[in-house]
C-alpha cells in the first residue's frame, strides 16, 4: 500500500476510525497529522469498542508504531487519560511518537474557547470547546508552548511568565473568567512532560525515516474537508487543515511522498455545529437517520444534524484532497427506506450550480436539485460482496460514484470490522 492519506470528505464524522483502523492492519506506521482531541473515533474490536480521541487506531495493533505528529495540538491530560484507558483495556503502549513540536493545549485554551463562545451566544461556531481555536491562534501567533517545552524546566517557567500575564489579563478583564496560577501550572505540566517524555521525539525524522525504508505509511487525518480552515464552510470550520494538504506540514514530509488519498464518505451526510446544510432534514426522516446511524458526537455526545448524500460536497472533496479513490460507510443505515434522494447540484437565484460554493452566504441560500431513488429493505449489513447488494443499492452506489467522478474502493455496511466490502486491492 506504500503511503495512503485517509481523509474525511464531508463535515467529519465519516467513520474514517474503522477504515483507518482496517489500512492499519497493512501498516507500518499510521501517523496522525493535525486536530487534537476534538475529533473521536470509535472502533470496534469483536464484542468491545473502543473510543479515541487523539492517538491513532492503529495502537490496537501491536505490530503497528503510532505517531502524533507535529500539526496535533496536544492536550496532555486527555493524552494521559486515553493512555491509561488503553493500558486498563490491555493494549500495550509501546511503539509510540509524539512530535517535540506539537503544540500544547493548556487549561486556559479550554476556558477561552467556551468563554468566547458563550460571549458570540447567537453568532457562535458550535466548537467542541477543547481549546483547538485558542492553541492554534497562540500557534500562529508565536505565543505557544511545545512539547518539547515540557521536557525544559526554566523554558517552560519563562514561557508561562510571559504567556499568563496576558491570558489572565484577558480571562479576567475581557471575559470576568478564572485565571490561572503559574506555580501551579509550571508544577502540573512539568509533571506531564516526565510522564511522556519517553514518547517525545523528532518525528519528522522518524517518519521520513521509515518513508526512505519504503514502509507503508498510514496518514490519519481527523475531522473532515468542510472542517478545514482554508477550504471548508469557513467560519464554521476547526482551526486546522484536515486536507490532505495538511500532512506535509503537519507532519514535515514531501508532497512526493504520497501514493494514494482515500476519501471517506458517508452514505449520506452529518454536520455537528453551526453553519448552513443544504440537504439537512429536520423532520422524521433526519430523526431515522440519526437514530439508526447513532448519530451522536463521540466527544461531546451533541446529536449531529443528518441529511441526504451531497454530490456537489463530495465533488469538491476530491478535488481539494486529490482523492484516488472513495470508502463509503454507512450504506446499512439506509437499509429500509422506502425513497432515498441525492443531491446532484444546487439551485441558487434561479441558476443552477454544480460546484460547490465556499461562500458560505451563497451556500445557505442554495436549494439543493435531487436525484430520487427507489430503497431496498434487504439487510445490507450481511453481504459481503458488492454483486450481492440489493440491485437498488448498486444503482444508488453507482450513481454516487458517478457524480463524483471517484470509484469506491471500500464498502461499510456496519460497524464491526468484518462488516466491510473491499472493492479494489490498493490496501492488500
Ligand atoms: P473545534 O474544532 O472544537 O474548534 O470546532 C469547530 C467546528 O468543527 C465545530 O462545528 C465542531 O462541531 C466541528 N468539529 C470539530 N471536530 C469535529 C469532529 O471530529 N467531527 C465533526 N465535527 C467536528
């Protein structure tokens, strides 16, 4: 498989935490390459699940070495915990990487991402309230701390002096929130950095390492494209490039060094948070959908809004992330339906669109054109190969395919690993 991108074409929330889960079987190395611990995947392993939020699936496999690279932000209490969760479930931590360069997210992130929030109350984004805006905009600031800070007992001291003077100024006066004691948190961070020290390291190095080795590398991104800050449904995006962009600077490798970009689509479509939808539903097939496809945030539980398949959204994905190929998940959950429709195209001020509009004012006032197609009640989630699909639930993936001009090389029908078509032989 060499090296593979698996990247979220939609508002994130794909299911791209089994299909990562399932290229990492294949994998040397599975490195994630931006986000932090508002993204959540849920993998299951036989009868046991398991939820992760920031370090990579492939962990579940012994054999597989994890890295988080340098483009996470890195939140280390939630890093603690989710290692200790994986120690107490009996999966070993041992080949695992975390960039010296990573940026820290610290207590006073959090507070100032909820703060600022509440402080837009109508006009808010609908974050996860994780800090990920805050640490990113100290990243681009030059104001953050590292990982590798954490390891440096004087750096880090100055570099709190300095930072706290101004976030407590701006908790306290512009937000009237708490603020925070330096000692306290000198002494908390320190602390951390001991414990993880071990697993600090250049890993720029060590990927391009193992890339010149001719490894099979596995870049896991989180969230999905209408998330990315430059090409997403911006201002309603998170704070960083899930794109497959983003794993050269995320992680410090050359744009030849990619083989191949998996795009992962649902068979329909979510959104958690703000911002416009064109197929959104809202009455009872939107409530069918989030029921029977569990459709709720993993990290914050919040029920994400369902709608029908957007053509013109997935369209966009391959283009911005140079997809070779698509993995569509889900399909189980429209299992039953009577009528399914898909969205081909938008009409917006009596013209019809066929591209995906960034302008997120043109975007809410688009009406979406559909295709409507008849449902199949068969149990999908049974078959295991494509030619024994309900002939509708080939029309409709055939269709799909079409529209976005990508073929499917990997089918979801549930959510166990065995549950999973595999169309085409790039990840054998
Ligand atoms: P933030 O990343 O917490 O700043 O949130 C910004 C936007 O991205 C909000 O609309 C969130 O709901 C959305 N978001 C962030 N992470 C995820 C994810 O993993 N899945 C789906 N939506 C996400």
């Amino acid at each position: 498989m060499a090296t593979v991108v698996v990247v979220g074409s939609q508002w994130g929330d794909e299911g791209k935490g089994k299909i990562t889960d399932m290229i990492s079987k294949k994998a040397d190395l599975v490195v994630r390459y931006q986000g932090g611990n508002n993204a959540g995947h849920t993998v299951v392993v036989g009868e046991r699940e398991f939820k992760l939020h920031l370090i990579p699936s492939g962990i579940l496999y012994p054999d597989v070495s994890c890295v988080i690279a340098n483009g996470v932000v890195v939140d280390p209490a939630v890093l603690k915990e989710e290692m200790d969760y994986l120690l107490d479930r009996g999966v070993e931590i041992k080949d695992f990487h975390i960039s010296n360069q990573a940026h820290v997210i610290m207590p006073y992130h959090r507070v100032l991402d909820q703060a600022e929030e509440a402080r837009k109350n109508d006009g808010k984004i609908g974050t996860t309230g994780k800090g990920i805006g805050p640490v990113y905009m100290d990243k681009i600031g030059r104001f953050g701390i590292r990982m590798g800070d954490l390891l440096d007992k004087e750096l880090l001291r100055e570099k709190l002096e300095s930072i706290l003077s101004l976030k407590n100024m701006i908790l306290d006066k512009v937000y009237g929130a708490e603020t925070f004691d330096i000692d306290e948190l000198w002494t908390e961070y320190l602390e951390y950095g001991q414990k993880l020290a071990p697993f600090i390291t250049d890993t720029s190095y060590l990927v391009n390492e193992a890339l010149a080795k001719g490894k099979n590398v596995l870049f896991e991104g989180a969230q999905g494209t209408l998330l990315d800050i430059d090409h997403g449904t911006y201002p309603y995006v998170t704070s960083s490039n899930p794109t497959a962009g983003g794993v050269c600077t995320g992680v410090g490798v050359g744009p030849t060094k990619i083989d191949s970009v998996l795009g992962v689509v649902k068979a329909y479509t979510t959104r958690v948070g703000e911002g416009p939808f064109p197929t959104e539903l809202t009455g009872e097939q939107g409530e069918w959908l989030r029921e029977k496809g569990g459709e709720f945030g993993t990290t914050t539980g919040r029920p994400r809004r369902c709608g029908w398949f957007d053509a013109t959204i997935v369209k966009y994905a391959r283009r911005i992330n140079g997809l070779t190929s698509i993995a569509v998940t889900k399909l189980d959950v429209l299992d039953g339906m009577e009528k399914i429709k898909m969205c081909t195209s938008y009409k917006y001020q009596g013209e019809v669109l066929t591209e995906f509009p960034v302008n997120q004012q043109v975007l809410a006032e688009c009406e979406p054109i559909y295709e409507e197609f008849a449902g199949w009640e068969e149990n999908t989630s049974q078959i295991r190969e494509y030619e024994n699909l309900p002939e509708n639930a080939k029309l409709y993936l055939d269709r799909l395919s079409e529209l976005v001009d990508c073929k499917v090389s990997i089918l979801s029908v549930g959510p166990k690993r065995s549950e999973t078509m595999v169309l085409d032989k790039f990840i054998e």
